[in-house]
C-alpha cells in the first residue's frame, strides 16, 4: 500500500487560526500529490472527508455590534454520530498533529511516523492564557506522544525555544503562508483604517490593541487617526475584552470588529488598509502578519517575519508610538509575500524525507 499522510484535527475548534492553518495544509498536501486523509481520535479513530472537514471547520462570519452578545470560544469539533476506526494508520503512513492534544503515540507501535505540526504552541508558554481542558490535552500529550516524535516542527525561533523547554526533541522551523483568498471587490471600509488582524483574546493581545488606541485617541487630533478595523476568531477568554469594545460603544465608534472573518474578507481588509498591526504572541503560525505582507501593507508585528517591522505587544506605550509615527511618516511599502501552501507542502515534505 502506498504510503498514506493522516491529518490529525483533534482538539481544533472551528473558526480558529489552527483550524485556517488545518485546511490549508491539507488542500496543498493534496495539491502536491500526496494521499491526504483527515482524522479525529475520539478516541478511536474518525476517517473525515475533505468536504466534511470544511463544514466542521469554518464559521460563518459576523460583525460584531456591540448591541447583542458575541458567541463564546468555540468548543473543540464534535463527531457525534461517526463510527470510529473506519481505517487506522499502517506501517509507513504518517500521522501529522496540528495541535498538541491527547495521547497518539499508540499508533508508532504500528510502525507509524509521528509528527507534530504545532500550529500554536501558546498553550506550552502561557497556560494561563489557554481554558484547562487544553491544558490537560497538552500536559497528556507531552507524556504520551512526544517521546514517539519522528518530527516536530514549529513556525518561529520564539515557538522553537518554548518546545524545546517543554521536552520536545530537536524541534523544525517551517515557514507558513498567507490565507489563500482572493481579495472581495468591494472597497474593505468607508474611512481610512488600520487593519488589525488576530485571535481576539487574551494570546491576541486584543486588551493591549484596545490600550494602544485608547492612548492613540487621547494624545492624537481625531482626523489623523485613522478608524480601527479588528478581524480575527474568538479565542479564550474573550468575554472581557469584547465587553470592553461594547462598553465603550466601539471605542466611540471608531473601531470595527468582524469575529470568524473568511479569507476573503481579510485579503480585502489587508489591501485596502492604511498598514496592519499583528499584536498576537509570535508561538503561532503568524497568519495576522502573513495576510498584511500577501497584500503587500506595511505591517507592525509581534511575529517577525521579512518585511514586517517587530514590536513587543505588551508595552502599550511603545505601540501607541510606532503607530503615531507611521501616521506621521508612513512607511515604504514592503515587498508582496510570494509563499504559497503549496511550497509549504514541498518544504514540509523535504523535512519528512531528511
């Protein structure tokens, strides 16, 4: 039997950037040629089709008001219903994790390969950012997967220290690559705006984004600043901060939110936009940063990739006066990213025959 690629969704919750990150690996894995199978362990094993993947993954997106209740953090997908071990993996087949949840490693008995593509390894750095369950998910994880690991492989210098720390051997860096979406042909937004993509949670920096403009709006004559347009999934521990924007009426109306953007829409977003901000902790896969620098916009980011300029997201202050001074003096645009999914796959699969 030829040899099978198994692409492991537990612990995804639809609409999130791991989920954005899921259904993009697999389309280019296919693309490239490779026999592709997505999974879930519950805890057998759930073969899903391609269609049903993206029906489980993407939510429809929604413009947040202010006037009726955000939906909460999305809960992981559920397979209710599914008969499990349809299939299992064999000898020679690898099985790939996107995130770090549960315990996989009775499938290297099997002579199965391992390999963990951590799309965010937030949980590992900053628990307290994380709900328990994923916590519990991850602490398993580590004791049970990690040491039958063939390959582990991250998206950052920053997420490969946090790896390392947590015991995982020898960990890879792979570059990802913007959401793959054709920008929509209607103008992104009436008013001139700064595009701030990300998690909309305590590991996307949104509390520190809303302290950023809160200074901006006080220390800036009105008609320089520019409105301010959030696109991002809700993450854990949200509540707090959607609050915020819907006590303060949108920031007095100067801020726009859209929870479970399309790719469309955020292509759109990052090519009309005055520059992008990505506040979100570099220990993901930099999808806010990637997405500016697809559409060529100057992009301020806590993820350091090339073209964007970095910050530290925690130091209010410090971002409040980068953005005043690109106001000021806007910056040269960068060169548009030509990354695809596709050179993800390949680069992916170089690592894999290493």
């Amino acid at each position: 039997m030829a040899r099978r690629i198994w692409l492991d969704v537990t612990g995804v919750r639809p609409g999130s950037d791991t989920a954005a990150y899921a259904l993009s690996l697999h389309a280019a894995l296919l693309a490239v040629g490779e026999t592709v199978l997505a999974c879930h362990r519950r805890p057998g094993l759930v073969p899903i089709t391609p269609e049903a993947l993206r029906d489980l993954l993407i939510l429809q997106p929604m413009e947040f008001t202010g006037l009726r209740q955000a939906p909460a953090y999305p809960d992981p997908l559920s397979l209710a219903g599914c008969d499990a071990d349809q299939a299992l993996p064999s000898a020679g087949d690898i099985f790939v994790m996107v995130t770090l949840a549960g315990d996989a490693g009775r499938f290297a008995e099997d002579g199965v390969r391992l390999v963990a593509i951590a799309a965010n390894v937030t949980v590992l750095s900053r628990p307290d950012w994380r709900e328990q369950a994923e916590i519990d998910l991850a602490t398993e994880w580590l004791a049970q997967t990690a040491p039958h690991l063939s390959l582990a492989v991250v998206h950052s210098p920053e997420a490969a220290k946090v790896a390392q720390a947590a015991g995982i051997r020898a960990p890879r860096i792979l570059a990802a690559a913007a959401d793959a979406g054709d920008p929509l042909s209607e103008a992104a937004h009436p008013r001139p705006f700064i595009f701030a993509s990300g998690e909309i949670s305590e590991a996307g920096q949104t509390r520190q984004l809303l302290l950023v403009w809160r200074r901006l709006m006080e220390t800036m004559p009105q008609g320089m600043l520019p409105e301010l347009v959030i696109a991002g999934p809700v993450g854990p521990q949200s509540q707090d901060v959607l609050s915020q924007l819907h006590n303060s009426r949108l920031l007095d109306g100067r801020a726009r939110v859209i929870l479970f953007p399309t790719p469309r829409q955020v292509a759109m977003f990052a090519r009309d936009c005055v520059f992008a901000i990505a506040m979100a902790a570099p220990t993901g896969w930099g999808r806010g940063t990637l997405n500016a620098q697809v559409a060529g916009a100057s992009c301020l980011s806590a993820y350091q990739s090339y073209g964007s300029v970095p910050f530290d997201p925690t130091n209010a202050a410090s971002v409040a006066a980068r953005v005043r001074a690109w106001l000021v003096d806007p910056p040269v645009k960068p060169p548009v990213m030509t990354r695809h999914w596709d050179g993800v796959a390949r680069d992916l699969l170089q690592l894999l025959a290493a």
